[in-house]
C-alpha cells in the first residue's frame, strides 16, 4: 500500500455498471462537457442519496442515486459551479471543467450545526459549541436585508486539520496565476427567514465572526497575529472578499484563541494565509495498467492539474507542511468487467480517485520524490518525462464493496490493536449485522517514519495488531487501512499515544488539607503540537457514600481543586481516600468523553484512541 517513502498511503475507489475493477483501457470513451460525482458524509464516508445538485447560472440539476452518485451532461464548455443541497447538511458546492472529455467531483457534505431563533432588531451573539471552542457570529441591529423578525440562524463549524475535503471549490485565490491557501479555521453561517430563504446583510453592513484557532495549529498562530480570511463565491466558484482577521480570545469564553474577523457576506467563511514558501512536485497517477492520462489532481495546500500522456503532472504545493493528493477520472458509457478491462455500454459510467496523504512530509530528503523550490512554471505539466523525475506516486483502484468500520487502540509502551468490522450503516451510523473483515490490509506509522504491517490475531477474527512494533508515549501514529486488501487505501485516520503521566504534588499515603488541596499531575507529550489529552480524576472516601466524600473532574487541564458536588461547592468530608486518575487521547471530546469518528473514507468510519491509567493512590485528607 506505500511507496518506499513510508509515508504514501494509497487510496481507490471505482463507481461502475456490473463490475468489480477499473481497467487500464485509458483510451475508453469520456463524453464531453459531461461532468459525474460522488457525494458523501464527511464525518461517516457514508454516500449520500437524495442530494440535489444545482448548476449554478442555470436551470439545470439532478438528484444523487442510492450510491451518492450523479451525471450531468452536455454542459457548455469552462467552468462549471455545482451547488449540493440536502437537508441537515450545510450547503456544499463544487468546480469542476466543462471540456473535451468528462471530468469527476467528488464532494463531502458537512452535518449542520444547531438552529438558533434571532430577531434581527436585536444586537446578539450566537456560537455553536466544539471541543475546540466556540465558534460565534456577532450582530449588530438591523444589519440583515430583511423585515422578518422571525429568522433561524445555523452556524456549522468546519476543522481543517480533521475535514478539509468539505471545503467548497478549490482552496486557492487570485485569477490567472491562482495562490494557494494555507486553512487555518473555517464555518458556514446560514441566516433563513420564515420562508426558509436565505437572508443576507445589507449592502455595506458586517458582522464579527470568531472562529477558534484547530489545537493542531495553536502553536503557529498566536495571539495577535494577522490571519488571511475569505468568504466563497458560488456565484464564481473562488474564495474571495479578502479580509484581515486577528487572533484574540474567545468573547464567548474568554479563554480559547479564535480568529476574529469582519464578514460582509453569509456563506463559507474562514481563515486562510496565501502560500508564500512553495515548490513543485512532480506525480503520477496510475491505475493497475500503467499511467492515467487526463486525469485531474488537485493538492490541499496546492493547486490542481491534468496529467499528460505519461500519467504525469507537477504541482505547486505549499513547502515543509503535509499536503494531501487527490486524483480523478471519469469514464462514461462504459463498464468493467470481471477480468478488469473497460467495455463500451450505453448510459454505464466508471469513476475512479485516488489519494494520497502525506502526513510525514516535513523532513524529508528531497531525494526521495522530485521536488523543485517555487511554483511549477506554466509548462511544466507537459514537460514532465518518466526518465526526468521520481514522481510521487497516486494510484487508483477499485472500492470495497460494502461499509467499514474500525476501532484502533495504542497502548503506550504495549502494542496498536485495531478491530475491522464491515456491515450497513444505520440511520445512527452503526453497523448493522456486523460481521468480522478479515483480509485487511493495514499499516501503523509514526511521526518519525517508522511504519509497521499489522497482522490478523486469527483468520476471520478482524482483529488485527503490530507484531514488533512498541507504541511510545507521547508519539503521533497514523493507521492506513486497506479493508478490503485490495492494494488501495480505504480510510485513515490519526491519534496520540498518551505521554507519561505522573502526580506533581500527591504521593502514596501522603496527607493533605481538604480546603486548600489542588491536585497537580504532569504529562510528557503535553507539549507536543497538537497533543490535545483529558485527564479523568476521581477521589472517592473510602467507605463514604455521601456528596461530600467525592470529587471528580473531566479536562484538559493538569490541575484541579477537589470539591464536594455541592451548591456552593464545599471542601471534601476528612478522611482516606482513593485517587484515580485516567488518560485519553484520541477520539474523545468533551466533559462527557463522547467518541468522536477520526477515522475517516469513503465507505468507513471509526476511531482511533489511546488511554492509560495512573496506578491509583491512597491520600488522607485532613479537616480544614
């Protein structure tokens, strides 16, 4: 599944009429000006039915089928924006060129946030609460182009470093020499009236938005700094209205660094800095035959090109950050057989991608891969020959057949785990009828570049660990998953290894004054980018039953004050206590520790998480 670069995984699905493979037939019919998508659930990679899709400036639209997918053809040639519509969805739109063969897109829709009434006579603050902060819209009175007073106000925050690939369009700006854009932060904000039409502001009018600042980011953007933002034009399928925002605290809750910034138009928003370090990348699309011709790839931070008659392409991304590979096909009136090979039929359609994440890209000998300092030059698509370069590899194969979903454990100083189940997904988004998936196909790999294959406990158990591989605290690991073992990459997702964590201030069989008693701990990782663990503390009297003789608390943070779950709060009954203290990393959020999906694909979900407990302790507390 990974080049010899260690870090490649490789991604392929195939959407046909009867048949199981994508062949090497690249001389099959692509009808003109025809443009075929697939639409999925960016948090489930479940495929979307019933998505209406809209050409923007027209009247024409169609509906996605039972598999999320849909055709439009016979498109004037350039340009063409698509509006996605589906209810509980924030709008998506998508690019995509009109020309001499079909291109594909492929869009994942993001759930929408919580609806809020506001009467827009009215100054007010609204936000949508995330683990990583809230994100708020600020309005002033009479600001929006409406009489209604009745308005539902939606707010649906988007995390780059998780879920880039919902952004709308291509992440770039400028005209005829397109920049590329570094994400930092952005959310969609839909303002309906009672009618449910969309409502804007007034020309001339802003609001404030605050938008937090991804954990995985913090350390590179600070309080006080300038930040980039953008608002999306369907109407032109670019991001534009450039804006300067400044990283401040939360006014919702005084604490989380936010990106705040004056918006002058209600649609996808955020903060996004131009790409001032690049370089040219060269890469090869291939499928299981030999190169790919004609087929697109975009890069996230980069920009996108078409690959010549050696499946080869060069493009700009940004330097020194990890960019993520996207490459595309479209075949039409045509299907694939069971040998594999590509076969003329009326109305069939065949689409394949690939993907590539580079998760590892930065410090990398630049021996590895072709990589050149400064934009790509103009030409160079063309220009690129197999004998010139060492090309990034992206390939592209065939789809599981059903839906997946995985649950990976690291435990630190032990051994990665992952259990692989495949089945239907529910209107839940569980499985049903789960059965084991055996066969897979996965690799482990840490921030380093070591990389291990995990092996199957037993056939037809789904079970699946890292023989010869020690998951180190405080590290970062990455799971590529192959469900299906058919040589492509079906989801991927990432997580800590918990660090090493002890008490600062508590020792066994210590004494300590119930009043004035904060409890302390430390954490090797915690000053690890992005490392975002919560600690779970409980202290429970031993032999006690009443709310005094218990304190707990869920957090972030590395200290805590015990105290009775009173109203006030009250210090601890006097007496033995037991303190436990638990770690989690990973696919948990909140108070609650709710499981959040990090895996992530198209046809696959899970989580991928680490937690480790502390020996528990015995301490006396003494009466104030």
């Amino acid at each position: 599944m990974k080049n010899n670069l260690g870090l490649v995984a490789l991604l392929g699905f195939l959407v046909a009429c009867g048949g199981e493979n994508n062949g090497g037939g690249n001389t099959a019919p692509s009808a003109p000006n025809t443009v075929a998508g697939l639409v999925t659930d960016i948090g489930s990679g479940v495929r979307l039915a019933g998505v209406t899709v809209r050409v923007v400036g027209s009247s024409r639209s169609t509906t996605t089928d039972n598999r999320g997918e849909f055709i439009l053809q016979n498109l004037p040639a350039g340009l063409v924006k698509l509006d996605f519509e589906k209810v509980g969805y924030a709008p998506g739109h998508g690019i995509a060129e009109s020309t001499s063969s079909a291109q594909t897109v492929v869009v994942a829709l993001k759930k929408e946030g919580t609806e809020q009434g506001y009467d827009p006579t009215q100054a007010r603050t609204l936000f949508q609460r995330t683990e990583a902060g809230p994100y708020a819209v600020i309005f002033q009175p009479n600001s929006l182009d409406t009489t209604d007073t009745n308005l539902r106000v939606v707010v649906t925050p988007l995390d780059p470093t998780k879920e880039d690939t919902a952004l709308p369009g291509d992440l770039v700006a400028g005209g005829a020499s397109p920049t590329p854009l570094a994400p930092v932060t952005f959310a969609e904000f839909s303002i309906l009236d009672s009618q449910n039409r969309r409502i804007n502001l007034k020309p001339g009018s802003s609001a404030i938005v605050e938008l937090p600042i991804p954990p995985e980011l913090r350390s590179r953007y600070r309080i006080g700094d300038k930040i980039h933002c953008y608002a999306y034009n369907p109407q032109t399928g670019r991001w534009e209205d450039f804006v300067e925002g400044t990283v401040e605290r939360s006014s919702v809750d005084g604490t989380t660094p936010v990106l705040k910034a004056s918006i002058r138009h209600f649609s996808w928003y955020g903060g996004a800095p131009a790409v001032q370090d690049q370089e040219c990348v060269a890469v090869e699309v291939r499928n299981r035959f030999g190169p790919l011709e004609g087929a697109v790839v975009t890069a996230r931070p980069g920009l996108r090109a078409v690959t010549n008659r050696y499946g080869q392409a060069s493009i700009t991304i940004e330097k020194g950050v990890p960019v993520n590979f996207t490459a595309t096909k479209t075949y039409t009136d045509t299907f694939v057989d069971n040998n594999g090979n590509l076969i003329p039929k009326p109305g069939a359609k065949v689409i394949v991608i690939g993907k590539v994440y580079e998760d590892d890209l930065i410090g990398l000998d630049g021996k590895n891969y072709s990589r050149t300092p400064g934009p790509c030059p103009g030409a160079s698509v063309q220009s690129v020959r197999p004998a010139a370069t060492n090309p990034l590899p992206i390939r592209v194969a065939p789809a599981p057949e059903g839906f997946f979903q995985a649950t990976a454990l690291l435990q630190p100083g032990g051994v990665a785990l992952v259990q692989l189940e495949k089945g239907i997904p529910n209107a839940d988004g569980d499985l049903d009828n789960a059965e084991p998936a055996s066969g897979a196909q996965i690799i482990i790999s840490d921030n380093t570049g070591k990389t291990a294959t995990l092996s199957e406990l037993a056939p037809g158990s789904g079970a699946y660990f890292a023989n010869n591989f020690t998951v180190e605290p405080g590290k970062r690991y990455t799971l590529n998953i192959d469900a299906d073992g058919n040589g492509s990459l079906d989801g991927s997702g990432s997580a800590f290894a918990v660090g090493n964590v002890a008490w600062s201030n508590l020792s066994n069989g210590g004494s300590y004054s119930a009043s004035s008693l904060t409890a302390t701990w430390s954490d090797s990782a915690a000053a690890q980018p992005g490392y975002n663990a919560l600690y779970q503390v409980t202290l429970q009297r031993n032999g006690g039953s009443g709310v005094s003789d218990l304190a707990f608390y869920v957090g972030s943070e590395r200290s805590f004050q015990p105290r009775a779950q009173t109203n006030p709060p009250t210090p601890l009954a006097a007496g033995t206590y037991t303190v436990t203290l638990n770690v989690f990393s990973g696919a948990f959020s909140g108070s609650n520790l709710d499981i959040t999906d990090n895996i992530t694909g198209v046809g696959m979900q899970g989580q991928i998480y680490s937690i480790q407990p502390v020996n528990p302790i015995t301490i006396t507390l003494t009466a104030p």
